[in-house]
C-alpha cells in the first residue's frame, strides 16, 4: 500500500527530528497500537529505543509470552520484561472507583518507566502508541469539552511528575490505519488482527475491588469466551469482545448443590473507531454454549448474561 510505505517513511523521519540522540522508553501494553509504534520507532532510531513490557497482573491470558517472543524472536527487539503485579495489585487494593483506578495504574506506569530509565542511565522521551480517538475521548464528550468521560492512561492521566517528554507517532491515525501500518512494518496478521486491549487490562473489567483471585477467573473465563469466538469464525467480524466480573453473587444449582456465586457479563461490539459502537447479535445458540462451557470449567462463576449496551449511550468498556 503505497499511502502506508510514505507514511511509514515520513513517520520514521519525524520520530529521528523529535528523538535526535536522546533515549527513548517505549511502554509496550500487549496491544496492536504499543507495537506498532515500538517496531516503527526502531526502525527510526535502532538501540536508542528501550522497549519495556510491564506485566501489571491483569493481562489477559497468555498475552505477557506472545507479546515477549514477538519482540524477542520475531523482531529482535531487545525488550525488558517487568513482573509488576504485587506493585499493581498492591496499590489497588479496596480501590473501587474506576477514575482512582485509572490515575493508579497511569501513575505506576510511569513510576515503573522512570525505574527501567534509570536503569539504562536515563531517558528523554516515554513512548506510547496513542491513536487519535484516545487523544478526542479524553479531552472531549458528548456534553462539551470540559467534560472527561475516561482519563485513558496514555494520554489525560499521565502524571505532571512525569519529566520525560513524549513520543506518539500514531497520534493522528485511527485504529485501521494502525492496522494497515502494522502489515507495512510487518508485523505477523494474528497480531494485527488482534481485538484492542485497554492499557489498565483487566482493571476496568473488575468492577469493585480488584484482586488476584479475581482476575484469573476473569482471565478463564475470557478465554473460553475468546475460544468460542474464534472456533465460531466471528472474531474478525468482532471490533472487540470481553468479559467483565461483576462484584454480585447469585444463587445458583449445580448437581443437587446450592451454590452463591459471582455474575458474568460478556461484551461484544462491532466499531470501525471505538468512537461508536454496535453490541454484536449472536445466535442465541452460540451464548448458550459460552455459558455452559463458562459454567462447567470456570469456579467461581454460577451465571453468564450478554450486555446489549451500544455506545452510545454506554461505553465498550463498563469503567
Ligand atoms: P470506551 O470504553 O471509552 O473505549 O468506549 C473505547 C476504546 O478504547 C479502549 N480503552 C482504552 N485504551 N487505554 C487504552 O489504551 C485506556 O485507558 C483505555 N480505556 C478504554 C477500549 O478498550 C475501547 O477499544
């Protein structure tokens, strides 16, 4: 695609003017965006570039190794790998409000950034793989612009502590085109394709408080979900789909057994932006089987309902 190789080339050109000499820390989140970026930026400006992936404990399920050998082995990026989880969930925890968990989880990125940089003996620049939907949502809304619906962690809930400058080359491209961008820089299509994941993970899909036993049933349970998505043939005609714990136990019967157990809501939207978005039809069918299996192979999960929330008047994550 001619449109993406100049973009690509005139992109690289501008990351070299910004950068110069200087260092440059780029925060990879396991998404579509955070790599393109990083692999760009390396092509622009080699070992100044540190790629640092932190593992904040809500990660989806398998998503810290293929993250890892994409960079390591496919690229050969050198990239640091930082179990951050006790930090994270430490700092969570009893914390409910999604706005406080937002600002938390933005804050200790950059805390966790500022640690890998001075590791290196410092860095000028934090990279991010900010698209241009996330730069509107979190200075505008639908009722003015004084009005932030979400503090997204890469852009409004950054730190004014944070002394490195920023570095966005995707800033003003939407998520196609970051696709498209992807395919031009090479990157494998099962990454490309992927769904988008939010940088404060499985946080935002925890409403209440937050904890470890919490996320690996979200985790499970999301994975089948995925599983069944995928075997479906509909996760390419899927912009996103998620599942979200909810803090509500119900009743429930399993064999002759009463059981009280947690609720959960499964997500799924069609969006060409994530500026608006259609919840997707499934066949009552292909639900029924997700509960089941959910039901079946994930403790802690007595009920499964389906959000048919568009957006707006909701948003595609529930915080
Ligand atoms: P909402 O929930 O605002 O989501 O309708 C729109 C799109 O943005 C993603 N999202 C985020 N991405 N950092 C990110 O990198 C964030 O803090 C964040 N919050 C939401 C969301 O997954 C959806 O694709």
């Amino acid at each position: 695609d001619w449109t993406m190789a100049a973009y690509r080339a005139e992109a690289i050109q501008k990351i070299r003017n910004q950068v110069g000499k200087g260092r440059v820390i780029c925060g990879l989140s396991g998404g579509v965006d955070s790599s393109v970026a990083a692999v760009l930026i390396h092509e622009a400006i080699g070992d100044q570039l540190t790629c640092v992936y932190v593992d904040h404990g809500l990660m989806r399920a398998g998503e810290s190794e293929q993250v890892v050998s994409l960079f390591r082995e496919h690229y050969n990026i050198p990239l640091v790998h930082v179990d951050a989880s006790e930090l994270f969930l430490g700092q969570l925890d009893g914390v409910t409000d999604p706005e406080k968990k937002r600002k938390i989880i933005g804050g200790l990125f950059i805390d966790v950034f500022d640690a890998e940089a001075n590791k290196i003996g410092g860095a000028d620049f934090l990279a991010q793989g900010t698209l241009y939907p996330d730069v509107i949502e979190s200075v505008s809304a639908i009722g003015g612009p004084s009005v932030t619906i979400k503090s997204h962690h890469n852009v409004g809930g950054l730190p004014a502590r944070m002394k490195m400058k920023l570095v966005e080359p995707l800033r003003e491209l939407f998520k196609d085109e970051v696709r498209a961008l992807g395919r031009e820089l090479g990157l494998p299509e099962a990454f490309v394709g992927r769904h988008p994941f939010p940088g404060p993970g499985l946080a935002i899909r925890i409403p209440g408080a937050i904890t470890r036993e919490k996320a690996d049933t979200l985790r499970k349970a999301d994975a089948i979900y995925i599983d069944e998505i995928r075997k479906a043939g509909l996760y390419d005609e899927i912009w996103q789909a998620f599942s979200v714990l909810l803090p509500v136990n119900t009743v429930g019967v399993m064999g002759d057994e009463r059981t009280y157990e947690a609720v959960l809501a499964l997500r799924a939207v069609t969006s060409t932006d994530g500026m608006t978005a259609d919840y997707y039809p499934f066949e009552h069918a292909f639900l029924g089987r997700v509960a089941t299996r959910i039901i079946n192979e994930v403790k802690g999960v007595n009920r499964v309902v389906y959000d048919v929330t568009s957006k707006p008047p909701g948003t595609i994550e529930w915080e």
